[in-house]
C-alpha cells in the first residue's frame, strides 16, 4: 500500500490500510489514520495528525510551519479529523504558542483546490470551503458552513454554523449562524434557507430565525435593543440563543444588513 519511491520518516507512524503513492514525503512527528489515501508529490510535514479515511490529493502540503514572523519553531499541530477530503495544492499551516498551538480540520469537510487555511485556525465538521479560499489566522468556521470560491477571509474572522458565503467575497466581518452572506461589502441577504430544510430544520425553525434576523438586519434597531426584543417575545431554543450568543462575543462586529451605513 506505500509505494517505494514515496519517502516516509522512520519514526512516522502509518496506521494499517493507508495508501501512499509514489513521491509523497512524510517527516518525522506525523500520524496518519486507518483507510487515508495520500496522492502523489504531496508533502506531510511535522505535526500533521491526520485522521481515518482522509483523501489527500497530489499537490497538497499539510502542516508547513506558520506564515507568521512570531514564530519561532515551537512544536505545534494541524489536526484533521475522519474522512475529510483536501483537494490538490491545498496548504494547512500549524499553529503557534502565541494562540492555540494547533490548527483544526474537522471531519467530513471537504477543502477543495487551493485553499490556503492559516495558522490557528478551527474548522468545524461537515464544512465546504470551495476553490482558492484563503483563511487568515485565528479564524473560527462553525459545522456546515460553507465559503464560496475565491473568497478572502480576515484574521479573526468568526462564521457561524450553517450560513453560507457566496463566492468572491470578502468576509472583513462575523457572519451570523444560519445566513447567507454576499454583495460589496459584504452583508446579509437572507438565511440559508435550503441547507437548513436539507438538513432537518423543521419549517417552524426556519421562519422563527427568519424572524429572528429580520429584527436584527431590517428593523433599523441598534443592536442591544435588537436583542432585547428577541430576548423578550421569542421563546428560548438552540437556535435563538446560538444567535444571541455568536452577536454578543462577536469580537469585530457582526456583517450588516444590505444597504445599512
């Protein structure tokens, strides 16, 4: 299953059933999960911790160093969790001391060609973040999201579970759980309706969050009164205090509605 001219650290540890092919180079602390498949002339670096049925393909280099001047070689990880996908030439940096000391890629998340994702940054599961993203540092993306191509996200950067980015967007702001984000700048154009019916959410849920965002993004309130209001007239459920909670410890301010200064 580990083709000879692939070249792979002694002292790496290979869990059974893991395919490598021909030219992957596999440093020294690197763990690799039961079923993964690791495509040709794709580099593993120290700290990689790669889980069960990955599918890594050609190109791709998991867990280089930091692009980061703080850093100044401490040990630190990238993590990915069961039968993610990583598409070629994608490239996952580990983490810093400074931070988290690691960077997270979930379980079945799909990162398709050339996303960058950079040091410090949590990936939920079950995420898709399409062709040429490219993540800064310290940013956190929540179970189901997804980023539309081409896309640049800021450092610090918080995207809430199942919203949706539409592709070329700059994301400089939090986007709220359960939104769909697009325009210049970029800014609330609905909830994300059909991957919450996909995915169970009941139709009740679905327009109690409809609700829940017109007060927030089209009520012209300001935003502590805005979640007073949801405080006061919603009853409490998972989804309405997720969304009051994701605005209350946004660190730099949530995306606006469309057309607000």
């Amino acid at each position: 299953m580990i083709q000879p001219l692939a070249y792979i650290h002694p002292q790496a540890k290979i869990a059974d059933n893991v395919v490598i092919e021909p030219f992957v180079t596999i440093h020294k602390d690197v763990e690799v999960g039961e079923g993964t498949w690791i495509g040709s002339n794709s580099v593993i670096m120290d700290g990689a911790r790669i889980g069960k049925n990955c599918r890594i393909f050609p190109g791709a280099v998991v867990s280089a160093p930091p692009q980061d001047l703080k850093y100044k070689g401490e040990p630190s990880t990238v993590t990915i969790g069961d039968n993610t996908v990583i598409r070629e030439c994608v490239t996952l940096n580990r983490g810093t001391a400074l931070d988290k000391n690691t960077t997270t890629i979930g379980s079945n998340c799909l990162l398709m060609a050339y996303v960058h994702v950079a040091h410090d940054c949590v990936i939920g599961d079950n995420v898709i973040i399409a062709n040429a993203v490219q993540l800064a540092g310290h940013i956190n993306v929540y179970d189901y999201a997804f980023i539309g191509g081409t896309s640049a996200v800021h450092q610090f950067v918080e995207i809430g579970a199942h919203s949706m980015i539409s592709g070329g967007s700059l994301v400089r702001k939090d986007v709220p759980p359960f939104t769909k984000a697009g325009r210049e700048p970029l800014s609330y154009i609905g909830i994300n309706s059909v991957g919450l019916r996909r995915r169970g959410f009941s139709a009740t849920t679905i327009n109690e969050i409809q609700e829940i965002y017109r007060i927030i993004f089209l009520k012209k309130y300001n935003m502590t009164k805005a979640l007073d209001i949801i405080e006061a007239e919603f009853n409490p459920t998972v989804e309405r205090d997720e969304i009051i909670n994701f605005v209350q410890n946004s660190q730099r301010g949530i995306m606006k509605g469309f057309g607000s200064s």
